[in-house]
C-alpha cells in the first residue's frame, strides 16, 4: 500500500513537473494595462517593462525589489531611460527581498493608487509562482492581472527548483500559511 502511494506520488509529481517545464507562461501582446509591474533579477526583464512604458502599454510601472543602493540616476543610466520617465513614471520599489515580499510590495502599491489591471513581468518559469503570490496578497476580484513572461531557457535544474518552490507555496496556500 505505501509502495503505491508512493509511486502515484511521484508520478503526479513527474507529470506536474511535465506541465510546468513545457507550458511555460510566453510574453503577451503591447495591450494596454494601468500599470506595468516587473520583478527584478532576471535577464530583460526590466528591458521589457521599460519599452512597454515607453510605447504607452500603461501609465506607470514598479520595478520590485530594487537594491536600496541603486539610484535612479544609476538605472537611468543602465537602461538609457530619460531620467524624465523615471521620475514621472516608474517607481523604484526597495522593500521586497524574494518572491512573496515582491507581491506584498505590489499589492500595496497598486491598492494606494487604485489600479485595476497591471502587466506582471517576469522570467518564464518565474511566472506562476510570481502571479501566486501577487494573487495571494491582492484582494479578491479588485485587480486583474495579465501575465508578459520574458522568455528564457532554463536548465532542468531552475525547472525543477521552481516547480518545488511553486508547489510548496501551493500547499501553503490551500493551508492558509
């Protein structure tokens, strides 16, 4: 009996982990949302949010999880942005450390201006985790959230590090933690 628990176990899990590796979330099209959220540290990521913002996708963005030593001159500079745009339009969140403090941070942020709809930039297999734990710290039904994942090509290595991390977080959820 324990020998086929087991075996369902990770067979679920194999197939789970099937599903995640070869549906990876994909970028979206330049529709228009309020606002543009994007996660840093990846590669592109904020490349992306920055031209999204630049082509009128929306009216501001959140870069979360900025380094508390980055200044906005600093960033400006890196992704030859005018300084205009960052002082009109992007903000530079500092508070998040990992995953589930960057949707804290979101969730505040967006609840202070009252936004309706915000683009989520992140890696591709960053994605579900990301959009969970925004999902989590949002109230039901007040924001609506469309996922730009910035391709990537991952080892197995990430996916299956990822896919765990997904589906703790997961259970954590259904238990209410």
């Amino acid at each position: 009996m324990i020998v086929r628990f087991l075996a369902i176990t990770l067979l679920t899990w194999m197939l789970g982990f099937v599903w995640f590796a070869i549906f990876l979330p994909q970028p979206l099209d330049g529709r228009r949302t309020d606002a543009i959220v994007v996660l840093t540290g990846g590669a592109g990521r904020i490349d992306r949010g920055i031209a999204l913002l630049q082509s009128g996708a929306a009216k501001r963005m959140l870069i979360s999880g900025v380094d508390r030593s980055v200044r906005p001159v600093e960033l400006a500079a890196e992704y030859k942005t005018p300084e205009a745009l960052l002082s009109c339009c992007i903000t530079l969140g500092r508070e998040a450390i990992d995953t589930r403090s960057n949707g804290l941070e979101t969730a505040r942020w967006l609840e202070r201006r009252d936004y309706k709809t915000v683009r989520l930039i992140t890696t591709d297999w960053h994605m579900r985790r990301a959009a969970l734990e925004l999902r989590q710290a949002l109230p039901d039904g007040k924001v609506s959230i469309v996922y730009d994942a910035v391709p990537s090509r991952p080892s197995l290595t990430i996916l299956a590090r990822e896919y765990n991390k997904y589906l703790l977080r997961r259970i954590a959820a259904l238990i209410g933690i």
